[in-house]
C-alpha cells in the first residue's frame, strides 16, 4: 500500500473512532472536523508580537454563567476539554457576565491547563480605583498574577482604564490591551479610538448578515496593526437560527464545512484582518462543531459574495 493511501487510511480510521464514540455519547456527528484529528487548527500572528493564535475561541457569555455543581459545570469542562485538544486556546470572559470567570477559573485549575489558555477578559466601570479593583477581582476569580489580554469593554470609560492597562502591560500583568463593542451606532467612537491609541486588539462584531465592519473598522484595524476578534460571528444566534431549518448549499463542500456553524465562521475567518472569533456555547458537541472551521478551506472573493448573498 502507498504511503499515501495508507495516511488517508489512517484518517478515515481515526475519523470513524471519534464519530463512534460521539454516537456513544448521544452527540451528533456532523459537526466533525473535515481533517486529520491529529492536526491543530489554523492560526493568525498578531500583528504587534508576531505570536500565533489559534483561529477559534470560547465566549462565555451566558454560557458559562452557571452554579458550582459537578452536574452544572462537567459540560464545560468538556467544552474546554474540547477547544484544547484541537489546539485552540483563547477564551474570553469579562466581569458583567455573570458567575464565568469564576467558572474559567476554576475549570482551568481543576484540569491543569492555565498554560494552556489564552486568557481574555474586560473591564468594564467607570473611575480609575473602580477600573483596578475590577480588574483585581479577575485576577483573583481566574485564579492567575497574569492575564493574557485585558480590554475595556464597550469603550466605557476607556481614557482612563487604558491608561491603568498600559501601566499594568508595563509592570508584567497583562500581556496585551485591547477595547471592545458590539454594535455598529459605536462604530464612529471605535474607529476615533483606533486612530488614536496604540492597541493590541479589537474585539467588533461581525457576521455574514452584519457587515458593517468591513467598510471602514476591520481596514483600519489592518492599516494600525491591531488583532482582531470576532463576537457575535453567529448574527447573534438570529442567523444560524434562520439557516438551519436549510439545507447546507452545494459548495459548503468546496470550502470543508459540515454546518451551518462552521460556514458561518468561515465567512468571518476568510477576511484578512481577523485573527479570530469567539463563538460562545456551553455545550461540548457545538464546540466540537465550531472547531471544524478551524480546518480545511477557506471562502475566496468570489465565495463570500454568494455567501453574503444568502
């Protein structure tokens, strides 16, 4: 047998296992990784280190705002669980949401695997003292002296909490800055703070049904050397919600999706100024699911203008 034919046995094999043991757990095949499980995702430099990041993350919004029960927590552990072993790292939290960072804390110490992660989380008050207690609370809630990237959520107050982010970056607290928003209205502020500040990271939103970002926010963040993540790749749950009463389209296959998930992942990885999104969930076979748009082929031009299309 060739060498060829027996790396593609191999593959099939693998393949195979993995979806028999999904069937055993009662989780739905489709979302498999159209590669070999022995490869990791895909990843992106970002621009002010050169440092790789893996091009699919965790939000935890809502989904990890949850009690201390083995029954409550065992999902997103699976979750974590999940993202890791296909060479995924970011995970990204922030004080408004709830009980998650405690959560992220505590899953990441209960499984060893801190250095394992990229840490993302956010403050989010206004007043320097307020912006520093906050940010002491993350620290002590994800159980770590260091946090991989701090950012001042929906630019509240961002003159000032910047400034205590630049101090901490300085001092080894905090590896890169960043702001974040969620809505086009904000979009004139963003790009007002872009031009201005010298930033690691943007956290924007953007889908195959919200594109606004591309006119103006996502060349910018290109042209200033800032990374970019991705919230809200899904519209918001409204999208995929609407696209998965259809059927995947023919050239799904040109592009290695096996879903809805991970078509609409890939529509916002394929821009060149994204380095990553954050697709939120709580449940171990959609992260399984998103983790496929890490692999295999992406949308060209032409692709992603039949995609919008839709």
């Amino acid at each position: 047998m060739r060498a060829h034919e027996m790396k593609q046995k191999s593959r099939r094999q693998i393949l195979k296992e993995l979806a028999a043991a999904m069937i055993a757990l009662g989780l739905p095949e489709r979302g498999l990784p159209m590669t070999d499980v022995r490869e990791k995702m895909r990843t992106r430099l970002i621009p002010s280190t050169r440092e790789p990041l893996p091009v699919i993350g965790c939000g935890t919004y809502r989904t990890f705002d949850v009690g201390a029960t083995p029954e409550q927590r065992a999902p997103l552990l699976a979750v974590l669980k999940e993202l890791f072993a296909a060479g995924g790292s970011v995970i990204d939290s922030s004080p408004m949401y709830g009980a998650a960072e405690r959560v992220v804390g505590d899953l990441l110490a209960q499984s060893q695997n801190r250095s394992r992660a990229f840490l993302a989380t956010k403050v989010w008050t206004s007043g320097k003292q307020a912006g520093l207690d906050q940010i002491n609370r993350s620290f002590e809630l994800l159980q770590d002296r260091r946090i991989d990237l701090l950012q001042v959520h929906n630019l509240l107050d961002w003159k000032v909490q910047l400034s205590t982010l630049r101090d901490l970056k300085s001092a080894g607290r905090i590896r890169y800055i960043g702001i974040t928003h969620y809505s086009a209205s904000a979009f004139a502020e963003v790009e007002s703070v872009l031009r201005s500040e010298t930033l690691d990271f943007l956290q924007i939103n953007y889908a195959m049904n919200d594109t606004a970002v591309e006119r103006r926010i996502l060349p910018l963040a290109a042209d200033r050397g800032v990374a970019v993540i991705v919230n809200r790749p899904f519209g918001g749950g409204g999208l995929l919600a609407q696209l998965r009463t259809r059927p995947l389209p023919s050239w799904a296959q040109e592009i290695d999706c096996g879903s809805w998930s991970q078509v609409l992942l890939k529509f916002v990885l394929s821009h060149p100024a994204v380095t990553c999104a954050i697709p939120g969930t709580g449940r171990p076979e959609h992260m399984l699911d998103n983790i496929g748009a890490g692999f295999g082929r992406m949308p060209d031009a032409a692709l992603r203008a039949r995609m919008i299309d839709l």
